[in-house]
C-alpha cells in the first residue's frame, strides 16, 4: 500500500512518522526532567541539559543542504530510514546506564540521538514539502503534530508512571520500538524517483538557488519571527514539569496531566488551527494565535503571581497547550508556504533551526529566572516577547501563488 498516494494516506504516514520523533522528545523533554527534579537536582542543571540536547535541532539546518543536493543518489525515504535505525542504535546503551549517576555518558549517547533524530526531522519535513499541495499543508501539519504528541505523551507523561512499576530499562525499548515503528509504513509507500540532476553543474545550480533563496528579506524575516515568536510557550515547556512540581504537585499528578490533558488539548489545538489555516490567510491566523498564546501565558503568570494553587494551575497550564497547538500548526504550514522545493530540507530546516534556537534560549533563560525571579515574572517577560515579534507579521505576506511551493512526488 502507497501511503503517499492520497491525502488521507499521507496524514497517516506523516502522523506516525512524528510519532517516531515525538517518542524520545517525550521522555526527554518532559518525563526525564521531572525525573531528575524530583530526585532533587537544581533546575539550572535540569534546563542547561535539555537546552543542550535542543542544539543539534538548531544547527540541523547546517547538514541539511546535505540531504538536498544528495537526494539523487540517497532519496529522502532513505535519508529518513537510515536516521530512525541510528535513532534506535543510540537509545539501546542507555538501557545499561542509571540517569542519575551516569550523566556525562547519558548526554554523550542523547546528543548521537539527537543529531540523528535532526536528520530524520529534516528529512521527512522535506518530503512533506514536496508530496503535499499548500491547501492541505495545514491539516497536514496537524496530523503530524497530533501524531507527534500522542506518542509524546505516552513517553512523557506515561513513563513518569511506568518508571517505578517497569523500570528505565523496560522505558527504553518501549522507545525503541515506537521509533522504529513508522519504518515499515514508509517501506510500504512507493515515491517516485527523483529526476536526475543534470550531468554537470548539479552542485553549481543548486548553490545558486540556495543564494537566491537566502538573499531574500522575506526568508531572514521568517528565520527571525521564528527564533522570538516562540519564546512564552516554550517557557513553559522547558520547565512545565519542574513549575508543576514546585507547585505542590506529585509526579504521578504531572504524569497524568501530560499523559492525558497536555496531549489531548496541545492535539484538538493543532488539528482546528491546522484546518483553520487552510481556511484563511496564513498569516491572519498565525497572528491571531500568537496573541492568543501569549495571552494564556500571560494569564499563567498572573495566576501564579496571585499565588494560584491547585486546579486553576492545571487549567491555565491546558489552556496554554491548546493555544500552542493553534499556533504551531498554522505557523508549521506558513513556513512550508515560504519553502522553495528543491531546498526543501535546506531552507525548511533553517525555520524550523531558528524554533529550536528558540526553545533552546527560552529554556535556559526561564530556567535563570525562575530560578532567580520565580516563575511567573518569567512567563510575563518571556510572554512579552513573543507579542514584539508581531510587528514582523505585516512584513511576511502570503504567497501569491503555488508556485513558490508547487509539490512533487519525489522521495
């Protein structure tokens, strides 16, 4: 069965191959700095790993030219393939290493991970990019995110409840396997051959459109919207378990509330803000749920400032995932808009870089100041942020046409 041949094939395909990104970000990202907080680890050394581990994802679009040039020998189903094996690979040591004792050995074998889980991310964006008509990159972009979140709740939420009763081992392969898992699906799906490239002056041509794409204002504003846009929900992201926690909340509480609330609200939020970015200008949409976002953020911090405890914490917190939801399926698809083809994974990934550089400087300086100045003035600044990048919006129109993002069924 081709699941690129149709469109709902293609969110079936696309969805678990997110799934397979959004297993290890899970864990990573969510259960295992909750883990280490409740271990009693400082919150400085919990957000400087993670923001460590976001790295490879920010630089990603460093190798990705890479992926672009060398399609012809290695398509992108290859490309994608060979990354969820070394994704496996490098989770499989772990399985001997205890999370605690072992840090310098965990990160050595998590940024391998990370690199290769780059990689896959480049890839499978790249082959979105070229299989998908812009009219259905938004719907598409929040099956992906739901599949990605799914999974990420499973690895997240999940494990901070299986941990105790099945061990880190037994988390391991479990994340194991649900990296693996979409291989088949894409071994399945039959994309066309990519045209060959001329027989002199491949590397030529492409430096020349890959200068043509980055000499334009419209992609350095896009790269800078999305390093600030970002910045008030991944604050609370970075440290939404930590915050929790500190807040008088248990880590079977915080398992459930990713497990279940989290996932469900971030999922329902970026399937209707997909659907609805397909529905009108993308950035209208966008920029209506940037405001939206900020806003909840901003209600977060108030609430916690006012010394808010108990449900209503739970509450700003799922209303945030779902405004999140809005603006990362809308946003997704307004970067894949401003994508030219055959720099797919190139420019793609540069975006898409410039969000991880964003959670990446968000993280860490949430980290200090809720260390230094609580949480709540650091959502409000960080929230403050992300509604000064909208004077950047009026600037990134919509594309006149398909033709900057005419899809082909290449692989």
């Amino acid at each position: 069965m081709d699941f690129l041949s149709t469109p709902l094939r293609r969110k079936i395909l696309f969805a678990s191959l997110y799934a397979s990104e959004g297993a290890p970000i899970g864990f990573l990202w969510w259960a295992f700095p909750t883990i280490l907080r409740s271990e009693g680890v400082p919150l400085e050394d919990i957000t400087a790993l993670t923001s460590l581990l976001v790295l490879p994802w920010a630089l990603k679009f460093l190798w990705a030219p890479a992926v672009d040039l060398l399609r012809f020998r290695w398509p992108l189903k290859r490309w994608i393939l060979t990354s969820q094996f070394l994704m496996g690979i490098t989770l499989l040591p772990l399985m001997a290493t205890n999370p605690a004792e072992h840090m310098p050995l965990l990160v050595a074998f998590l940024l391998v991970h990370a690199i290769a889980a780059a990689t896959q991310d480049v890839s499978i964006d790249a082959l979105c990019i070229r299989v998908a008509s812009r009219a259905e990159r938004g719907s598409l972009n929040g099956w992906m995110q739901a599949g990605m979140l799914v999974s990420r709740s499973l690895l997240g939420g999940g494990s901070l409840l299986l941990v105790e009763q099945v061990g880190f081992r037994f988390i391991i392969i479990l994340l194991v396997t649900v990296v693996w898992s979409s291989s088949l699906l894409l071994m399945l799906s039959k994309p066309s051959q990519e045209s060959a490239p001329p027989a002199s002056g491949s590397l030529q041509q492409f430096v020349g459109i890959l200068r043509s794409a980055f000499s334009k204002r419209l992609t350095w504003l896009v790269l800078f919207f999305a390093v600030f846009s970002g910045a008030a929900f991944e604050a609370v992201g970075a440290v939404g378990g930590p915050f929790l926690v500190d807040r008088g909340f248990s880590t079977e509480q915080v398992g459930w509330f990713f497990l279940v609330p989290a996932v469900a609200c971030m999922s329902a939020g970026a399937l209707l803000g997909g659907t609805i970015a397909d529905g009108r200008p993308r950035s209208s949409a966008v920029r209506c749920f940037l405001m939206f976002m900020s806003l909840c953020v901003l209600g977060l911090a108030a609430a916690d400032l006012l010394g808010a405890r108990g449900t209503i914490l739970l509450i700003a917190v799922a209303v945030i995932y779902c405004a999140i939801g809005l603006f990362i399926a809308s946003t997704y698809a307004l970067y894949m808009d401003h994508t030219t083809p055959h720099l797919g994974a190139t420019q793609f990934s540069a975006y898409m870089g410039a969000t991880n550089a964003c959670e990446s400087w968000s993280g860490f300086v949430m980290g200090r100041l809720a260390g230094s100045v609580g949480y709540g003035v650091g959502f409000a600044l960080l929230a403050g942020v992300s509604l000064l990048s909208l004077a950047l919006l009026p600037f990134i129109s919509d594309p006149r046409s398909d033709s900057l993002t005419q899809p082909a069924r290449n692989g």
